[in-house]
C-alpha cells in the first residue's frame, strides 16, 4: 500500500510502521477526502490541527496480513480516483 500511495505521489513521510500516513497539509481538504474515500468504502482515520501540526494535517491508514492484494488495489484506485477529484494528485 505504501509504495501503490507513493507511486500515485501520495506524500507518506517517513513511517516505517503497519500505519500509513498520507499527508494532505490542510484540515478542510483532509476532511473532504476522508469523506470520499469513506463514501466508497474506505476507512481511514483523519489526524488535524491538534493532534499534528498546523499544516501537516493527513489521513492514517493500515495495512493487516488478512488483506488481499485485490482490497489493497481497490484501496489505491479510491485513493488516486479522489487524488485526482480533489486536486491533490494531477
């Protein structure tokens, strides 16, 4: 998943942890896309203002060995579907 979100050009830190961090830097658009993808069936948890720095606002996801590669797929085809509706992705 880490690497299917960079190769998208997700910004994902440094984290080498099962908890993926994808970085969207504003509150307002990290809520509009934890929405979308919640929309289609994804869950991820919305970190902002608070609990990160201001501007470093982001959506964490997860990865678990019961995962198949077709759910992981489906996962990246929401993210770049709203990557790309929400301006974040070209």
């Amino acid at each position: 998943l880490r690497t299917g979100l960079q190769e998208l050009g997700f910004n994902t830190g440094r984290s080498a942890t099962p908890i993926i961090p994808v970085i969207l830097g504003e509150d307002t658009l990290t809520f509009r896309f934890w929405r979308a993808l919640f929309d289609r069936g994804i869950f991820t948890n919305a970190a902002v203002r608070q609990a990160v720095a201001p501007g470093c606002s982001l959506l964490r996801t997860s990865v678990i060995a019961t995962h198949t590669a077709a759910q992981i797929d489906r996962v990246l085809e929401a993210f770049e579907e709203v990557g790309r509706d929400r301006g974040v992705l070209p």
